[in-house]
C-alpha cells in the first residue's frame, strides 16, 4: 500500500489577494459590488476572509477581468502536474524561431564563403 505524504504547507490568503488587487488598481468598490449584485459589506468581508468559495472567486475573477485562479497556481511548487501546457503556444514559436535561426546561420555560412572565394 502506498503511504500518502501529509501536507502542511500554509494555503493561500485570498482575501488579502483580493483586497491587494482592488488596492493596486484603484477599483471603486461601490460600482463592484453592484456590478456582483452583492452588498459593499459583503465586498469587504470578501477582503477579510481567508478562504473563499470557488463559484464566489470566479464571479470576483470574471467581474473584475483577473485571473485569481492562475495567481493561486503560481504559487504551488513548480514540479507540480496539470492537465495543460499554458506555454504550448509559446513553446511552438520558440521552436519555429530556433530553427529559422539554423537555416539563417546556414544561409550566413554559405554567403560568408562566396564573400571569401570572390576577394
């Protein structure tokens, strides 16, 4: 049987991510708990909690056009799997670039000889 290793690491404080956020842009808080159809206390007590409801995240996520989710992902280890590769397009041009980069230093190569044999 295999023994499953116990987590302790702290997890993440979203309310203080979220008041961070709103702080940082300057986001009126009126306009944005009316916009969550929430009252401005609800908005603060937001703020206050530490955990908070997925559903609750993604409707603060999509209102103010951040991606909450991602900031809590960067924060897990790096050697943690997923089910995406959120670099795969990148990761395509890098490769189109560095063999773009072979031909041009092949094609340098090649001038830099006739250069040679016409002096």
């Amino acid at each position: 049987m295999k023994k499953i290793k116990t987590v302790t690491a702290t997890s993440p404080n979203i309310g203080e991510m979220l008041k961070a956020y709103i702080k940082n842009n300057r986001i009126n808080q009126a306009p944005l708990s009316r916009l969550l159809g929430i009252s401005i206390s609800s908005l603060l007590r937001y703020q206050k909690t530490a955990n908070m409801q997925i559903k609750t995240l993604w409707k603060l996520s999509n209102a103010l056009k951040y991606n909450f989710f991602m900031d809590i992902a960067l924060l897990l280890p790096k050697e943690y799997g997923n089910n995406t590769n959120l670099f795969e397009e990148k990761d395509k041009k890098i490769h189109e670039l560095e063999d773009k980069i072979k031909i041009l230093e092949t094609e340098k190569a090649i001038l830099l000889q006739i250069n040679k044999q016409k002096a």
